[in-house]
C-alpha cells in the first residue's frame, strides 16, 4: 500500500490500486505516512478501483508466479484483499483509477513496474463469480468492499486533473 504525504495532500493507492505508479511519481522508496495519519489529513485523497477489477488483476498477476502455491494465494490474497472499511473519516476525495494515468503517465523506465493487466470487467460480473477462497477475507467481505466502492464512485467528490498537478508537483523556482 502507497500512503504518502507531501504537505498538501495526503494520499492512499492500495496494491492493484496503482500503488507503483504513485512511488514512482513521488520517487519514494517507502511510505512517509501511516494509515492513521492519513486519516486525520486535511487533505486525503484515494485511488478507488472496482474491488472486482482489482480481484482479477490479482489473479492475472500471480497466475503466472512461479512460487509455491501456498506463496502465490498468500500473495493474491494480499493484493486483492479489501479496504475500503478502513476509510472511517467522510471528508477523503477520490481519483478513479480507471483514468488515473491522466494524472500519472506510467513511466516503465523509472522502476520495474509490476504487471500490467488493464482489467476492467463486464458490470454483470459478480462477486461469487471471482471469489477465491483465502486465508485474509472471505466472500463477504468481498460483498461489503463491492457496495462501499459503490457508493464511493457515486458520492465522493473527485480531485481534477488540474488540481492534482497542482497539489503534487513541486514548482521550480517559485
């Protein structure tokens, strides 16, 4: 998970969430910024994915892993598992990860990126249909994240492009 604050903000991208792109955006190693603080941010901003698409993203991921099969749904479990419960404050606007590459283009040349896998799946796809059972959540859970993300998309206000590049690139010689 990519949590990091830069004074003007303060902003969360979950694993399949577009976490790389953000360390690679903020060039950061690691997080300068827990959980609790981004809470109580006057600013929090989050990167909201289809927790389905996110699902799926983690299975097209480590498919293709060649680890242990113990490793690999430890893995996918940890990728996918959902979050969205852990957003208790109201006042957090969003970045639709769907378009979030009109607010960071994907550089491959900084860092290795993670593997790409543009998953976007069909509005009937359910739940039930890509459940896996795994040791960090269970179906359920997997249900409450799908209507949080729901209303989210719905209810939260959205930060602009334009806001953005104001709010995270650093002017030179200002």
């Amino acid at each position: 998970m990519f949590i990091q604050n830069n004074g003007n903000c303060a902003v969360l991208a979950n694993l399949r969430c577009g976490s790389t792109n953000m360390f690679n955006y903020f060039n950061t190693e690691v997080n300068n910024f827990g959980l609790p603080g981004w809470l109580d941010h006057r600013n929090s901003i989050v990167v909201l994915r289809n927790p389905i698409d996110r699902v799926v993203s983690s299975m097209a991921f480590f498919w293709f892993d060649l680890g242990f099969p113990d490793f690999r749904l430890a893995e996918f479990a940890r990728h996918s598992s959902p979050y969205l419960h852990n957003l208790t404050i109201s006042n957090f606007r969003i970045i639709d990860f769907d378009i979030l590459e009109q607010y960071i283009p994907r550089k491959d040349t900084v860092r290795p990126q993670s593997v790409r896998t543009d998953t976007r799946c069909h509005p009937c796809i359910t739940a039930k249909d890509v459940y896996v059972p795994n040791p960090l959540y269970t179906l359920e859970d997997l249900e409450r994240c799908i209507e949080t993300y729901k209303d989210f998309i719905a209810n939260k206000e959205r930060v602009t492009v334009d806001e953005w590049k104001e709010l995270t690139i650093e002017k030179i010689g200002a």
